[in-house]
C-alpha cells in the first residue's frame, strides 16, 4: 500500500465528509430553530469491505 496515496485519499474523503456534513446540520438547525434548545446528533462510520467498522460519534448541540 502507498502510504502517502492512501493517506490523500483518506484526507479528501473526511474532508468531503466534513464539509457536506456540515452543510447539512447547519440547514437543519435554521429549518428547526425555535423547536428545541439543542440538536441531537449521531455519525455512523462503517463499510461494506471491512464488517467489524461501526464508529459511532454523538453529541448534543446547543441552539441556544
């Protein structure tokens, strides 16, 4: 394995990721705001090719 391509790859997929997940909660919490003092959030990592992958990350953000 490559470690610098592989490394790349990786980067510009959490990078997508990152950006596209953030878009989304931001739209989110403007089409909720008023409903609730904090968003309840949950990201899922997992892939077809490695079955024993299930990183969960949580946590709650204040809207207030």
């Amino acid at each position: 394995m490559d470690e610098d391509r592989f490394n790349m790859a990786l980067r510009k997929f959490l990078k997508e990721v990152g950006v596209t997940a953030q878009r989304e909660v931001e739209k989110l919490a403007r089409d909720h705001a008023g409903q609730g003092d904090a968003l309840r959030l949950r990201m899922v990592l997992t892939s077809p090719d490695a079955p024993a992958l299930n990183h969960v990350v949580e946590q709650t953000i204040p809207l207030t």
